[in-house]
C-alpha cells in the first residue's frame, strides 16, 4: 500500500530522525537516492559518462538534495552545471561538494546545448503558490526541447499536502521522493505533473505516525479484500444486491448498473424500475419488480440513481431505498433527488458517488473549485453528508465521515471518460457492499477493479461502457492471480 503524510508529519519525522544520525546524513541518503535515480534515466537514454546535467536549484534543502545529487554524478562523469535561483542562499556544504566534485554554477540559461537531463530542485514540501515568473521562464527555456525532467521531492510550484496547483508549476517526466509519499504526489491536479514516481528509503518508516493522510491500494491489498464464496454459498451469503435506475429515457443505465453489479459477483440483482424489458433481454438472471424498492424482496445493499430521471416516481424511488436498513449506494439522478439530513441521520452506511459537477452542487460551489482541491472536497462532503464519499474524476478519492485515511484509486484513466462507465461502478461497488466489505473498502476495491477492466478492454483502443463490465471478471482473476 502506498502511504502518503502531510508536510507537517514529514517535517516532525524527519526531525526525530536527525536527532539520531550525524550531521547532514539524512541529505546525503535523499542525494544517493536521486543521484541512483538519474543515473537511471541517463542510461536508458544513453549513459552517464559524457551526458550533460543541468541542475535547478532553490535556496531550501531540496536544492541541496540536487547539488550532492550532482556532486555524484560529476564523479561518474556527467558534465553538470547548476543554476542557482537564490545564489546568495544556496546550500553551502552542497554547494561545495557539488563544486569539488567539478561541477560547474553556469552565469544564466543561456549557452547551455543540449542537454540529456534537467533535475528540478527549485522548491520542496514546503513551496506555496505556483512558480515566481522568473523561475517559470527558466523552467521553459531549458525544457523547450522536451529534455527529461527529474522533480526533487516534488514537482516545483505544486501543493504539497492538497494536491492543489495554484499558477504555473515544473512538469516532470519522473519524480523522487523521500521517505514517503506526499499527498500531492497521488492526487490531481499535482498528480498529473509529478510523472512517474519513485520512492527512495531514507530510514523515515519508523517516525511516521498511524494512520496515514492517504493511501493507495495495490494489488494484493485488492486481492485481500476481494469476497470470496466457500462451498456452502448460496444467492444470499454471495449478496443480493438491489438497483433502481433507469428510465424511458435512459434504460440503457440500467443495463448497465445490472451488468457492473453481475460481474461484481452479486449472487442476484434484483432490478426495480421501467427497464425490466431491456434488463430481462441482456441479463435474464436478473430479477425484476415494479417496484416500489421496499416491496422487491430481500436485497443486502441497494444501489439508486443511474438514469433515474426526474419526477415524483423518482423522487419516492430514492426516498424509498434511503428508508432501508441497508447498505445504499446513490449515484447521478439520486444525488439530485436525495433528502440531506435523511443521508445524515441513516443508521446503515450509505456511499455517495459523485463526479466533480455533482460534488459541486452538493456542495453548493462551483466545479471548478472541486476539480482543484479534490481533497478538500470529498473530506467535506463525507463530513456534511456523514457518509462514505467516493469522488470521481482523473483522480478518484474515497473518504469517510470518521478520521480515516483518504483513498486515492491508482488505476483511473481517460478510457473510463465514456457514457455509463459510471452506472457500471455503481453496480460493481453495489454488488461489493452487498457481499459484506466495509463502504469503504468496497468503494476503494470498485474503483481499482473499474479502473483496471477499462485498461485491460481497451489495449490502446476506445472503450464503451459495456467493454468495462465485460472486462472486470478477467480483472477479478489477475488480481486474485497476483
């Protein structure tokens, strides 16, 4: 599991830490890190020896981290310069390893060549607010010939602890971290400019505190939690999972909230609503009713919402399901529909799935703001709603009313950008809650098993929503396969 603290706990650890080592020890593990780190990428390129290195540097220890970095480059022979953004308050004792080393502070951006790596060690953890316009402008006039950028820590101009990017930030093809992830890191909109993480242990493990900011599932964290039937399952032990979606208009929403809740290994669905002819002819397992929900036989978890439409049958239908004793997961229409203080005085878990535009207007912002501070969002909405918020988008969160770690999926795409991709997760996570996970954990499972059936559908090529619910069971067994 990937595990990520704010910049508040990382700083008190490292503190701790370098109480216990000798004088500059824990930079020197961050440099040799780094320095492994863009070896790397040089000889996949190319080599060491002989490459041109161009440093960033600020005047924080993350600058620091870049010139012992360099230092150790230079002794590999890599032709390294620096660029030093504060001379005046660079890193003393990198500084002179880096010079001692042979390398060399080049007077501006000007006469450089070409160059095979640019290392960002502008600003760290710490930085807030996007890139001054000085250090923007050398940021473009050294990378304007897409040369490989390494971030230190993090990319320069990106919030460390929201994930936020307030103005223009360093956009890396890989960054190295130390000691843990941040949670900039793994949330967009920073996400999307840290490119290809690595993590390098400098010995910080046992001063981190329980729990975790964020975390991020892997495979066999996935593999743990999938449900499994023994030999005495029957329809019931395996889950029943009831869903109420679908319209005259959009019947095709529930086709396909059945089928993610079929391949989620619902042992039955038993569909309520006007698209029984439509269910019936693609999934005739399926068992369907009139309605209302209440009336529709012994379900394990509900899932109300998809192209559900507008209306007072569809307003009841949602009111219905919310007065059950169990698990509910509401999605699209019925995050419209919904009675707020009905979610927040529920006795069962109730999950609530919204994309940026519908947080928004649970909220009462704009989309805009949620799209930004993802993070500030969900947690929001899980405490105002006193329910499990998963929170789609480019980057999708999973957060809970208690103090729990936010969940950050590690497998979205842009393949899920398709219609009804949405109804399928609501009844994969439907089918999970009604096999018994916790809503967190079937949220946080439902969102990797969908993430990963939209990248095994569609091998480079588009995908429809239905190619994502066929997708899951072979997704199902290469997780369970580890």
């Amino acid at each position: 599991m990937r595990r990520a603290y704010s910049v508040e706990t990382v700083r008190a650890a490292e503190a701790a830490l370098m109480q216990r080592l000798p004088e500059g020890a824990l930079m020197q593990r961050a440099a040799a890190g780094l320095a492994a780190a863009c070896g790397d990428l040089l000889r996949r390129n190319g080599r060491v020896y002989g490459s041109r290195v161009l440093l960033l540097v600020g005047s924080g220890d993350n600058g620091g981290d870049a010139l012992y970095a360099g230092a150790r480059l230079a002794r590999r022979g890599a032709g390294v310069r620096a660029l030093l953004l504060a001379p005046d308050r660079a890193h003393p004792g990198g500084l002179a390893a880096f010079r001692a080393a042979g390398g060399q502070v080049a007077d501006g951006p000007d006469g450089l060549g070409v160059l095979d790596l640019v290392v960002d060690g502008i600003t760290g953890i710490g930085g807030r607010g996007g890139l001054r316009e000085d250090a923007t402008e050398l940021v473009h006039t050294v990378t304007r010939d897409r040369t490989p950028v390494i971030s230190v820590d993090l990319p320069s101009g990106v919030e460390a602890d929201t994930g936020e990017v307030h103005g223009e930030a360093v956009r890396a093809d890989a960054t190295v971290t130390f000691g843990t992830y941040k949670p900039g890191l793994l949330i967009d909109p920073a996400a999307e400019h840290a490119g290809a993480l690595r993590l390098v242990d400098i010995g910080l493990g046992p001063e981190l505190p329980e729990p975790p900011d964020l975390e991020a599932l892997q495979y066999a964290d996935v593999a743990a939690l999938l449900p499994v039937p023994g030999a005495e399952s029957d329809k019931y032990r395996r889950g029943v999972v009831g869903v109420v979606a679908g319209s005259e208009r959009y019947p095709g929403a529930a086709v396909l909230a059945v089928a993610g809740a079929l391949r989620g290994g619902a042992g039955a669905v038993r569909y309520v609503g006007p698209g029984a002819d439509a269910v019936i002819a693609r999934f005739p397992e399926a068992l369907v009713h009139a309605g209302p929900p209440s009336k529709a036989g012994r379900v394990q978890a509900w899932v109300v919402g998809p192209g559900l439409g507008d209306g007072r049958a569809a307003e009841a239908a949602v009111a219905d399901v919310l007065a059950a004793d169990v698990p509910v997961l509401v999605d699209a229409d019925g995050l419209r529909l919904l009675d707020a203080e009905t979610v927040r005085t529920r006795t069962a878990p109730t999950v609530l799935t919204p994309h940026a535009g519908e947080a928004a207007a649970l909220l009462g912002t704009a989309r805009e703001e949620v799209e930004s501070g993802r993070l500030t969002a969900v947690r929001e909405l899980a405490a105002r709603y006193r329910a499990t918020v998963l929170l789609k988008g480019s980057t999708t969160l999973i957060a809970e009313a208690r103090d729990t770690p936010v969940r950050v999926n590690p497998t979205g795409t842009a393949y899920l950008a398709t219609a009804g991709s949405g109804d399928v997760l609501s009844g994969l996570t439907g089918s999970l809650l009604a096999a018994g996970l916790a809503p967190r954990d079937a949220a946080s499972v439902g969102a990797y098993l969908h993430g990963l059936a939209a990248r095994h559908g569609s091998d480079g090529a588009p995908v429809s929503a239905q190619d994502v619910a066929d997708g899951i069971p072979a997704v199902w067994r290469d997780v369970r396969a580890g």
